[in-house]
DNA sequence: TAGGTAAGTCTCTAGTTGCAACTAAAAACT
DNA sequence: AGTTTTTAGTTGCAACTAGAGACTTACCTA
C-alpha cells in the first residue's frame, strides 16, 4: 500500500500549484495585493524587490491569471493590479503559512491583524476540517487511493 | 489608514515562514515527507530532484526544526528524517495550497486524497474562519492594526 | 516645451540550480 | 580478510536566476 502511494505522488496538483506561487518573492507580492496595493511603484517601495524582478513576478501572475493588469483611464501611465477571483482564493493559503510563521518563527502576532470585519475580533486558526467541520489532526488522516474512498462524495453531500 | 497599513507591512511574519518554506523544493519534500517517506534515496528517486539540493534542503528543513535527523539504530548508515511537531503544522497550509492547486490548476481532484480516516470521505475545503467557527471570504475581512480590536481576543474566549 | 512621474528594461555582478561523477562509511557477501 | 553494495552525501563545472542601479519610454502638468 505504501508502495502505491508512492507511485501516484507525481500526480499530485502540488507541483502545479508550485509553478504558479514557488518563486521567491511570489507570496510577499500577493500579501500586498490582498492589503491594497495596486501599483508597480507601491509594490517595489515597499517590498524592496528589485525593480526587474518585481517586473518578472508581476507578469508572471498575470499569466497565471492570479493578477489582472489594466491602465488606468485618466492617467494611462498608470497600471492597476488586481486580484482576480483565482488570485483571491489564495487567501487560506497564506493566512495558514502567515499564521505558521506567528507560532512558529516569530512567535508574536503579526501586524496587521487580520479580523473579522463584523465584530472586529481576530479570525481563527486555519484547519483541516472533516466534511462536517470537526477539526482533524495529522493522526485523524489517510492518503487513500480514489478505489478506496468508503463513498462518492457528492452523493453523501446532497443527503 | 490605508498608510498607516502600508507602512507596518514589513513586520508580518510571512518572511519569517518563507524563510524556512520559500525555496523551490521545500514543499514538495514537505508533502514527501506527510506521506511518509524517510530517507535520503526515497525522497531523491521520488522526487527526481537533484542530489547536492536535496541534501542542502534537507539540512535547511533540519535547521529550521521541520524535520529531525537521526541514524537508525540497526542500520547507521540509514539517515531517517521525521516531521516533528512544527513540520507537521504545516499540515494546513500545504493543503490549502493542494486545494488551490486542483481547484484552479489542474482542474481534478489529486491522487492520492487525504480522507478523515474516521469515514473515509475526503476532508472539506480549507477555509478562513471566526473565532467561532463561521467561514469568512475576502469581503468579510478587514486588516486591522492592534489597537484597532474590538477586544482582547482572550478575555471574550474565555466568557 | 521643460520637468517630473510611472512602469518598466538593460547591464553587469553575484549567487543558485542541476547534472554527473566521485567519496566515505557501514553493511553484506564470498 | 577482502571485495562489493548500499546509503548518504560532496565536488566540479556549465547554465540559469537574482539583485542593484542606471537608463528608457510614455504620459501627464505647468
């Protein structure tokens, strides 16, 4: 069984993912994209990337449709970055690694905090969840071969 | 408000996980490593990666304390790299980013899926949550700076 | 039209990646 | 005991990538 995990593990959507987000300075960019930053000069001021790079990651996401690129009507020197819908479903992704580097590496909350706009108050740990919401840990899990699934997902989900 | 934003940016803790996650192989040795692969040859051959950045890899994962090293008792020439308790709470992020992946990349659920043992049935989408529990989307959420909460998080935790 | 600004591009240096061949040490065979 | 195999690396070298900073191009403002 081992073995036929490990056969399968280049199929993984990992890899893909990784093309898209692996680069360096690729998460550092998003972050100020999901805090408002919209423009070249913005992004460099304050990432400090160098400008080059910052030119290369920029294309690069907007390849990847994560970014959008348009000039700006009243001033067409200007051009807007923004999130496409692709690009905003990366928040869980970086909440949990930012959330990892508080308990982890830094130790202390990072700022800014992000809340939940309703009553202001902190969001939750990320988590693996069951389908049900109970929260799962590394030894409530199993990799299992599509065969092996107890039953089709959609089918339980409509009950 | 959107300055006073901008200029605490850099204190995040997102550079401080990139450090230790940021570099091109990491996560694939990370997910190598979740199913259960231990040594040098199996993440080498499995991975395909090259020889000299597997091992720099390895001994940076082993720095950062994600993975521990250690001979095997009956076999020391046998290396066995294990995720200790801060490798494995990367857990949430590496599925999230594998969620990602299929949902927007490849387009199909990967192989092999990681199912609640429990039931057997795939685990749910990650997702960014309240304090209690309700999942939020980018609109609900606000940046915040600390002295901008509502409360102390504990003190309402603990009513 | 002069001057400034936004978003790059170019150049050159320094560091990183990847392949292939080599080494070191422990175990297994003969 | 000596040779071979296995495991986990290291070394050397070519190709690629990152980074700092000057330069360019298009556009706006006075």
């Amino acid at each position: 069984m081992g073995g036929k995990i490990r056969e399968v593990l280049s199929e993984c959507s990992l890899p893909a993912a990784l093309e898209a987000m692996g680069e360096r300075w690729s998460f550092m960019i998003l972050r100020a994209a999901f805090n408002g930053l919209h423009h070249f000069e913005e992004f460099q001021s304050e990432l400090g990337i160098a400008r080059n790079i910052l030119a290369n990651r920029l294309a690069r996401l907007v390849e990847h449709e994560i970014l959008t690129r348009e000039a700006m009507p009243e001033d067409r020197r200007k051009i807007e970055y923004r999130l496409t819908e692709k690009g905003a479903a990366l928040l869980p992704t970086m909440v949990a690694l930012r959330q990892w580097g508080e308990r982890w590496e830094t130790g202390c909350p990072a700022t800014p905090v992000l809340v939940d706009a309703r009553d202001m108050r902190p969001i939750g740990p990320i988590e693996v969840r069951s389908w049900d919401g109970r929260a799962l840990t590394l030894h409530d899990l199993h990799w299992a071969l599509a065969e092996d699934l107890a039953v089709e997902p959609e089918m339980r989900a409509a009950e």
